[in-house]
C-alpha cells in the first residue's frame, strides 16, 4: 500500500516539475518576443524618421509649381539611333509628392533645377545608307552573315559589325546595323534570323580621308547589295539615286576643306 502512494506521489511531482517547466519556457519565448517587437518598433522608428528627412529634403529640392501636382514618367518603345554614340541606359524614377499648403510653398525657398548639359560627341557628320530587302521579303540570317564576312567587317562594339583600319581592331572606320531595333548582329543568332535591311554608316572625322572612307562605305554597300539581291537606300530607306550620291561626296569634300581651314588657321595662330 505504502509503494502505491509513494508513486503517486513521484507521479504528482513529476507533474508538477513538467508544468513548472512549461510555464518557464513559455514565459522565456514571451520575453524573446517582446525583445524582437521592441528591436522591430526601434527599426521602424528608424526608418520611419530616415523617411521623413528624405521627404523633407525632397520637398526643399522641388519648386512650387512641380510640388503642386504629381510628376508623370512616359516609358516608350526605344527606337535605335546608332548615329549616336552608345549611351548607357537608364529609368527614371518617378517622384510623388504631396501637394503643399500655400503657408508651407511660401515657407520653403524654391531652387530652380539646373539644366543638364547635353553629352558631348565626337563626330561632326554622319554617312549612311540602308541595304533594303525587295517588297515582302527579307534577307535570311546566313546570306547576311556571309555578306558580312566577304566584305571584311568583324563583329565589335555594340554587338554590331565594323570595319577597322588595317593591321588593328580598336578603330572602326564605318559599321554595319540590323534595320530592326536594337540594330544589334549577334553571331549566334544568324542561322533563326531574317531582317528587311541592314544599316550602313560611318562618323566624320574619321582616321582616314573623308572622301577615301565615303568611297569604301560605297563600295561596300553596293557589294552587300548585290550579295544580298536588295536595293540600295539612303538612311530613309528611299532607292539612292547618282545625283544623291554625287551631292553627299561634295557635302564631305566642303566638310574635308573646312577642318582643313579651320586647322591652318590653328598652325597659324599656334606660330604667331
């Protein structure tokens, strides 16, 4: 009798103990809660000021009239523009703001945006024509690739191909483009693709004669024309005529005798 009320009592104890034990724990992850909540309260808080100094700074930054409605950002479909110098690409963060009461716009001085200057270039004047499929075809990607490579244009910069001054490949003397956005030519996509046209262009000055590197661009262009069986364009993708041809070579030789001019004219003042 005495052995059954010894086990229940270790029973009850044991019971006991457990029930302590649960108690602790839970107690325990209730204070590591608390803990985490304040440390998550403190962070916000944080923020919440990081916030509101931003804001504040934005709202200095803006003028009366551009803090009085919301900014708009139109995204549009990029068109290829490989007369340019590539430029890297970036989006434009749209700037909500809340409008401001006249006491506060009259409180805070407006700074007049400063008018970002245009990126400079390098080049003076642009040579181009257009190699234009016949109406409702298009020229397959191996035929291209082929033409390509008879007229001794590699693939280089901005994933396109060029032709580069004898004995190096750092400088391009003209280029060659897909018609299609984003204009690029990649090597490994020839056998699936087909395009309209490709784009033929080169930039004055250059590292040759202008009028040497027009002829070259002329020449190759009509030989991938006849490569291809397409026609020959000008940049607006019209049939070039001779006359439109001859005016571009006498467009390039007055060009050739202004830097000509304009460089005597630098020897001259450098002597003086």
């Amino acid at each position: 009798m005495s052995e059954i009320i010894i086990l229940i009592i270790v029973i009850l104890i044991a019971f006991a103990a457990a029930s302590w034990y649960a108690h602790h724990k839970s107690q325990q992850r209730a204070s590591e809660f608390e803990r985490e909540l304040d440390l998550h309260n403190d962070e916000d808080e944080e923020f919440k000021e990081r916030f509101d100094a931003l804001f504040e700074q934005e709202l200095h930054e803006q003028s009366p009239s551009s803090t009085s409605s919301f900014s708009e950002t139109e995204s549009s479909e990029i068109d290829i523009d490989l007369f340019d110098e590539p430029l890297a690409l970036t989006e434009e963060d749209n700037v909500v703001s809340e409008p401001l009461s006249q006491t506060e716009q009259q409180e805070k001085p407006a700074k007049k945006a400063k008018p970002e200057p245009a990126p400079a270039q390098d080049w003076d004047m642009v040579i181009a024509f257009t190699v234009m499929a016949e109406s409702s075809t298009m020229f397959s990607g191996k035929a291209v690739k082929a033409a390509l490579e008879a007229q001794d244009l590699h693939f280089g910069d901005m994933q396109i191909y060029h032709r580069f001054t004898q004995g190096s490949r750092k400088q391009s003397l003209f280029s060659v483009a897909n018609i299609i956005d984003p204009g690029t030519l990649l090597p490994d996509k020839f056998v699936s693709m087909s395009t309209p046209g490709l784009l033929i262009f080169a930039r004055l000055p250059a590292p040759v004669n202008g009028l040497a590197l027009f002829d070259d661009l002329l020449d190759t262009a009509r030989n991938m024309t006849q490569s291809l069986g397409g026609i020959l364009c000008d940049e607006t993708r019209q049939p070039v005529s001779e006359d439109a041809v001859e005016a571009m070579r006498t467009k390039i030789f007055e060009y050739q005798m202004s830097v000509q001019a304009e460089s005597d004219h630098l020897s001259n003042d450098y002597f003086n």
